[in-house]
C-alpha cells in the first residue's frame, strides 16, 4: 500500500477490511482508528458505493467497537440519508446509552427483513435484545433473537456469537447458570474460531466469569475475567476495558474486588459531553469503569458486563436522545 492518502477504490476498500480484522482480532485500536478514517477518505468511499456497498461499513463498523462513536454515528447517518431503512446507528445508540433510540432504530432494520433485507439482521437482532435486557424485558429480548436459521445460514459467521452471547446472557439473568455456561463456552469457541478475539465486540468472558462465579468456580472465574481484562488493555478502547474491570471486581469479591470495580485510569474515564447541557450521569460513570459501591450491591448473576445494574428509567434518561444532540449541533454544540 502507497503512502499517503488512497488513490483509488480498490485501495480504500483493502484499507476498510484491514481496519475490520486488526478489530475483530483486537490489535491496538489507535492505529485501526488511523487505518479506518484513511479507508472512508471524508466520505469518499461511502460516496463510491452508495449505502448498498459493504467497504464503507467495513471501515465504519471499527469505528463504532474503538468507542469513536461520534464519527460512527457521523458516516452512518450520511448512509441512512442514502437509504432510509437501514439500521446501522444502533451501536452508537446502545453503547452511548440512549436505549429508547437503539431499540427504534434496530425496530426499523428488522421491520426491513419483509423486503428482503438480511445483509446484517443477526447483530441487528442481538443488540434490540441488549437493548431490551436493558429494559428488564428479558421476554421481548428472547423474541428478537428468534432467527429459526441462524444456526445453518450464519453457521461461519462471528455475527451468529452476538447472538449466542445475548441468549446467554439471557438465560444467566433468568437464573439458567448451566445454560448460560454452555452458550457462553459454545459463542467462545464460535470466536475463537474465527479469530474475533476482541472484547469490544463479543465480550463472552465476562459472561461466562459471572457464570463460573455463580457455579462456585471461583478460579476459572477470574481466569476468564483477567484474560479478558488483558485483551481489552491490549486493545485500548476505554469502554471493554470498564467492563472487563467490574466483571473482575464482582468475581474477585471483598477489598480487591471493589478496587478493581473502582480503577479507572484516564483512559477508563467516560467520554466527555458533547455539549455544556449535558451532566454527565452515573450511569456513564459506571458503564466505562464500575462504581465500587454499585458493583459489591450486584449479585454474581446481575447483568453488567456492559452496564452495572440501573433502573430502566435512569439509563433512559440520563443520556439526550439522538435528536436532542441535533437540535444542539445545529445550535452550535455548547450553547
């Protein structure tokens, strides 16, 4: 590859899936981010291949698992104006906590599955249930998991382990310990396989940490959690390091565990506000890195490899919708 910036399509596009395999195997995410801004070239190869093409989502999607979520957002909006249905801001909704916009916009992916669309319908599917699980509503999140295919169509795919992973958390929530044991250790041998070794995007160890732990298996619970912990540090991003931080300290128990739910380097700390109208809420604080107190008052079976537990009016709330933040760019961010 010529230095510089890319020449020609083929060149940007061999930089989108470059940057999608150093995430999927969790190579520093500095770099990917680097390789992933050069791959969309200002919007020049979403531009080349319309929203129907699949590089720029190639290059968009490393964006969204490094936690760069507002030029995430940026490049999928530019590809929703392009086509309308398309679901792909959901990551950025979730992962920023804006629930109710997540479980909107995944709605209207899976409502396009009636024409014919299915190029990305398992993550779709997975995060309305991460979503909905937010919600405590285990039973709808169960409901956009049924994909009676999933198994056969999207055997070799790592999008088949969002799924697994979300019914494995399911059933850990239900209190199903044994069943959740056996998805997790199923999704994790589904990722190993393909090499998606990144917490950011199937974050199984940590589940399945919560699971050993609940099961009594004490050690191989914190083996699970600090391989994770390492793989995240590896990686870099802020928020799979957070997580993989509480999931140690709740395995971990007593003094050592909530200090490893409190550790927050500055690297851990949650991302600032995008503008002076938005405080910033406990619930961010205690997604990027676990609230000490928070962590020790959740049980072994909580949720909260992604968030520690909070009430569904909270995690709501506390984030400006989607539109709000708009109305706010167009204000001038700050005023």
């Amino acid at each position: 590859m010529r230095p510089g910036p890319p020449q020609t399509h083929e060149e940007r596009w061999l930089l989108a899936a470059v940057a999608n395999a150093r995430a999927f195997t969790g190579e520093p995410h500095e770099e990917t981010l680097v390789i992933a801004k050069r791959a969309l070239a200002d919007g020049q190869l979403l531009h080349e291949e319309t929203s129907e093409g699949q590089g720029w989502f190639l290059a968009v999607g490393p964006r969204g698992w490094c936690d760069d979520f507002d030029a995430y957002e940026e490049t999928c909006l530019e590809a929703l104006a392009d086509a309308r249905r398309r679901g792909s801001i959901i990551l950025s909704d979730f992962q920023s906590g804006r629930i109710t916009d997540a479980i909107a916009d995944a709605q209207q992916a899976i409502d396009a599955e009636r024409e014919g669309w299915q190029q990305f319908a398992p993550a779709v599917r997975a995060q309305l249930a991460w979503a909905l699980i937010e919600r405590d509503d285990l039973s709808g999140a169960e409901r956009a998991l049924e994909m009676p295919h999933v198994e056969t169509e999207w055997a070799d795919s790592a999008l088949r382990a969002l799924v697994e992973e979300a019914r494995g958390e399911i059933a850990l929530l239900r209190g199903n310990v044994r069943g959740a044991v056996e998805g997790l250790e199923a999704t994790g041998e589904m990722v190993t396989q393909l090499g998606a070794s990144n917490p950011s995007i199937v974050p199984w160890r940590s589940r399945l940490a919560l699971a050993a732990s609940a099961l009594g298996e004490r050690d191989r619970a914190l083996e699970l959690a600090e391989e994770e912990l390492v793989l995240a540090r590896r990686f870099g991003a802020r928020r799979p390091i957070g997580v993989s931080l509480r999931a140690l300290g709740l395995v971990s128990g007593g003094e050592a565990g909530s200090s490893s739910c409190a550790r927050r380097s500055p690297r851990s700390q949650p991302r600032p506000p995008r503008s002076s109208t938005r405080a910033p809420s406990s619930t961010s604080a205690e997604r990027c890195g676990g609230r000490a107190i928070a962590a020790r008052r959740a049980s072994p079976c909580a949720r909260g490899s992604r968030w520690p537990r909070a009430s569904a009016r909270s995690r709501s709330s506390a984030v400006p919708s989607r539109s709000s933040r708009r109305r706010g760019r167009v204000r001038g961010g700050g005023s």
